[in-house]
C-alpha cells in the first residue's frame, strides 16, 4: 500500500486573491476544514479541489456567511510512504 500524505504551511489571513489555494472553514451544519483553490465573484464562492475527480463546493448568496477563509497556503510537501 502507498500512502500520499500533503502538508503545507498557512499563512493566518482573512482573504485570499482569487484562483490562490486557501485553508477554509464550511460551517454548514457539519464544520470542515479544507484546503480548495478559492473564487469570488458577486454573490458566489467556488472551492476547486485540484483533483478533478472532486466537484467544485459552491455557496450562493446567504450561504457565503458559512464560508471562512483561515489562511493562504504558502508552501507544500508530499511525503510517500
């Protein structure tokens, strides 16, 4: 078994450029954090996974109070074991 492990480095901040990869908080009756490349525009958030197996979250209008950005991520390693 191959086991891919990312981790990276998050730089605390409350908003993020569009298209960069930010740590982000979903409260949307289960809290999750992940780590998506971020989009917004008007009244909508995209999260893009960078797998493309995964469908982009999207939160439209009062559904954007749910959706936190935590930070910019800065750097990445993948471990392989």
């Amino acid at each position: 078994m191959i086991c891919i492990f990312f981790c990276g480095n998050i730089r605390k901040q409350e908003t993020v450029e569009n298209g960069k990869i930010a740590a982000v908080l979903v409260e949307d009756g289960n809290t999750e954090a992940t780590l998506k490349r971020f989009y917004f525009s008007g009244n909508t958030v995209m999260l893009n996974a960078e797998n493309p197996a995964y469908d982009p979250l999207v939160y439209v209008g009062e559904e954007i109070a749910n959706v936190h950005v935590i930070g910019l991520a800065v750097a990445f390693t993948h471990i392989i074991k």
